[in-house]
C-alpha cells in the first residue's frame, strides 16, 4: 500500500503543475471571498473561518476531480484493477495520497489566509491546522470514493461537487465551529464535541469506502 | 383571512405536485405499452416472413 | 416482485389510498377543531408530518435496498431503490414547500434553520444528487451500482448530519435531538386525524411504489425485446 501512496503522490508532484494550480484555485477563492466581505467591518473577522473552510472545500474538489481524471484518461485504473491488490487498499492509498496531497496545500493557504483576514499569529494557529488535518481527511474519504464514481459519468465535472457537497456537511461546520474556536484563542475543550464529530465521520467514512469501493471500480 | 392563504397554497402545492408526478408516470406507462406493442408485432412479422 | 403481490397491490392499493386520502381530507378540514391560539394554519401539520415521516422511511427503503443490490445483485432490488428515491424526492418537496407555508404566517419567516428543517434540506439535495446521477449514467449496472454507493453513504450520513446540524444551532449541546414540535396533541380528535393522515401516506407511497416499478418493468421489458429484435434482425441479415 505504501508503493502505492507513493506512486500517487509522486506522479502528483512530478507536475508540480497539479499542487501550484490546487493552491492558486484556494488563494483565488480566499481573494473573492475578501471581496465579498467589507474589508473595515466587523463581520471580516467573524467570516474568517467560513471563508477558509469554502476555499479549502472547493479547492479540495478540484483536487480530487483531477485524481482520477488523469487515471481515466491514461486507463491507468485499469492496469491497476490487473494488480493482485484489494480493491480497498487501493481505496485506502488514493485517499491518503489526496489527504496528503490537499494538506501540502494548506501550508500555503494557511498563511496566506492569516495576511488577508489580518489574523493574529498565535498559537491557535496549530488548532486551525489540527481542524483542517481532521476535516481535509474526511473531505478525502468521502471525496475519493465518489471520484470514483464521478469521473465515469457523463456530468463529469460538476458530478463530484454534487454529490459531495450535502455529504460533507458536518465536517464542514464542526471544522469552522473549531477554526472559529482556536481563532479566538480559547480553549480547544470547549469544541470537543466537534472534534470527536469529526473523528467519526473520518473513521465512519474510511470503513465505508473501503467496504465499497470496489464496487465503484468494477467494470 | 391570511392564514387560510396559506392553508391554501400549502395543500394545493401538495395536489398539485402529486397530480404532476402521477400523470408523468401514467403517460410513461402507457408509451412503454405502446412500444411492446409494436415490437412484438415487430417480431411477429419477422416471424412470419421467415 | 411476483405476480401474487403486484396483482395484491393493483387491485387493493389504489382505492384503499383514494379512501384514506379521503378520509383524511375530510378529518382535517371538516371534522378536527381548530388548535388553541394557532388559527386555521396549523392544520398543515397533518398532512407535513406524516409526509416527513415517509421521507426518511422512502430513504431508508433506498438505502436497505440499494445495499441488498450490492449484497445479492439481483436487479430488482436496485429497481426499488430508484421508485422509493424519486417518490422520497417528492415527498421531500412537499414538506419542505408545506413547511415554509407553515413557518411564514406562524413565525413571519419563511425558513429557519432549524435543525430539522436543515437536515431535510440536505436531505433533498442527496436526493436530488441521487437522481441527478442517475440521470447522468442511465439504466446500466455500472450505473446502478455507483446509485447504491450514494444511498448507503447517504443513508449513514443523515445521522451525522443531522446530530452536526443541531450543534450547529444550539449553544450547548444537549443529550439527543429533542422532540420539540410535537405539541400536545391533547384532543383525541386531533391525534385521530393525524393516524388517518399517516396511514393515508404511507398508503399513498406505497402505491406510487407499485406504479412506477411497474414502468420501470415495463421499460426493461421493453429493451429486452428490442435487444431480441436487433439481435434477429442481424441473423437474418449474416443469413441472407
């Protein structure tokens, strides 16, 4: 499995092409949203963790679109299908790699997002990044699988996001529920119901897709 | 009275979309009839030629 | 489905829901008083809540069906799982348009996000989502399985959803999500008309069920005997 983590990301970052326009969609989104919120009002401040959480979450689909996208176009799947490995740990390795993948972005988008919203550097910064690490992963879980699927029908591009989107809801609010919350510099344990709502939906979601992700690639 | 407005549209949109969707089927329904129909008077035909 | 049960549905279903419905029409505007203090609107109730219990009994039926399809493979049960979501998908709409009638003269605003109402709203749109790549693959086996990988994730979210959804609008999380909404339902007229509106739904979805995998026995009826007539048609044409 770990060969195959590798051989995802290495073929991700051999065209470094695939991160740099990942990050340059998230920093895209982090401008527009700027845009939509009066740079001298209050409610800047209080939008920050939406905004963050809406650049990582559409860049994410992207990101995710594009990983099999290149898989199709080459019938690289198919090859892979030939290997004598469990169509789960494929599961499992694609995940990790577009986890690992979207994380490698969020070095970027993270302090770029701190100069723009004007964010203090303070050490709620590490619970901003713990809440991405948490919610990146369960976007990947979700995500992954239903690339799976998406990339194999007619609406290609636009089926992903569609599915995704209602799923990933909870990940969504507990992880700007918790941004807001390390943000503001206060206590982690006061958020730790979303914290173990987040985990869950991780551990849920991987159990599920490995379960069922052979049969998103059967022919 | 407001209320009774509401009422109103509430239960006419239930009607309304419930009629729409049993209509949809049932003119569905009775295409896919008519298509069985002529294939297999279709193969009937063929049937008989051969 | 055998022909025992469907010749069981056709002849029973339809005018056991007509008399329900009926009944029910009947119970709710003429025979059931007014609830104290909420005025005529409140009579929407009747007809929303049964319609929002058969949303989440039509997804469970899509999600149990679409994982006995994965399970067993037999088509049938991918069949009921399509009927049950585009009915779900109906019956989502109707409570979210019979809410928002409700909500707008009770509380003068047409969508609170509640958590409830919030979690149908997702719901829809995993329906719609559900549909909607259905629609994108067409009614292939390929196709039927990536819908059932969509019902069963679904289906597993909801919960989550649903519990994230009400942290979302409550400051301290409570236990589980609380049964506001179901007033006292003191008169016992009241809670008879809501019996008869429930039973009125689940027979209305259940015979809607039975109509559209009709169709949709009948469309694959339909291209097998195409497959068969393309299939004779070459023959000839390699005999002659």
């Amino acid at each position: 499995m770990l060969a195959l983590i590798r051989k995802d990301l290495q073929i991700e970052l051999r065209t470094k092409e695939a991160l740099a326009s990942l990050l340059l969609l998230a920093l895209l989104m982090l401008v527009v949203l700027s845009f939509a919120f009066d740079p001298t009002s209050a409610l800047r401040s209080e939008s920050a963790p939406g905004a963050l959480w809406v650049a990582v979450t559409f860049a994410g689909v992207s990101a995710l679109n594009r990983s099999f996208v290149a898989e199709r176009e080459n019938d690289c799947l198919q090859g892979l299908l030939l290997c004598p490995v469990d169509r789960g740990t494929i599961y499992l390795a694609k995940t990790i790699a577009n986890f690992l993948f979207m994380m490698a972005a969020q070095l970027v988008t993270v302090p770029i997002f701190v100069f723009f919203f004007n964010l203090p550097l303070s050490w709620g910064l590490v619970g901003v990044v713990a809440s991405l690490g948490l919610g990146v992963f369960g976007l990947s879980a979700v995500g992954t699988l239903f690339a799976a699927v998406s990339v194999r029908t007619r609406a290609r591009e636009i089926m992903l996001p569609l599915l995704l989107l209602p799923l990933i809801v909870p990940v969504f609010i507990a992880g700007v529920k918790v941004t807001a919350r390390a943000l503001a510099d206060k206590p982690l344990a006061d958020v730790a119901h979303w914290l173990h709502l987040m985990i869950g939906f991780d551990v849920v979601f991987l159990v599920v897709g490995w379960l069922v992700f052979e049969y998103a690639v059967e022919e | 009275m407001d209320n009774l407005n509401f009422l109103f549209a509430a239960y006419t949109a239930v009607w309304v979309l419930l009629f729409l969707y049993i209509h949809i089927l049932a003119r569905r329904n009775r295409s896919l009839e008519k298509d069985i129909e002529e294939l297999r008077a279709l193969l009937e035909r063929r049937a008989r030629e051969r | 489905m055998n022909e025992s049960v469907r010749k069981w549905a056709d002849t029973f279903l339809p005018p056991a829901a007509l008399c329900a419905m009926s009944a029910a029409i009947y119970l709710v505007f003429e025979y059931v008083p007014t609830a104290q203090g909420e005025g005529v609107v409140q009579r929407i109730f009747y007809f929303h809540v049964p319609i929002a219990t058969m949303t989440y009994v039509a997804f469970g039926v899509v999600a149990v069906a679409s994982a006995m399809f994965l399970w067993r493979g037999t088509l049938g049960w991918d069949r009921i799982a399509h009927a049950s979501a585009e009915i779900g998908m109906l019956f989502c709409s109707l409570v979210l348009i019979t809410g928002m009638m409700w909500a707008r003269p009770r509380w003068n605003t047409w969508w609170t996000w509640d958590a409830r109402l919030t979690t149908t709203l997702i719901l829809w749109l995993i329906y719609a989502g559900y549909l909607m790549l259905r629609g994108s693959v067409g009614p292939t086996d390929q196709g039927a399985r990536y819908a059932a990988i969509l019902g069963i994730v679904g289906a597993v979210d909801i919960p989550i959803i649903n519990r994230s959804v009400y942290w979302w609008r409550t400051i301290h999380p409570a236990v589980i999500v609380g049964r506001e909404g179901t007033s006292g339902l003191t008169d016992p007229r009241m809670q008879v008309t809501l019996a008869v509106c429930f039973v009125a739904m689940i027979l209305l979805y259940l015979w809607l069920l039975v109509v559209r995998l009709d169709g949709m026995r009948l469309r694959d009826r339909v291209e097998e005997l195409r497959q068969r007539a393309l299939r004779e048609a070459s023959a000839l044409g390699t005999a002659a």
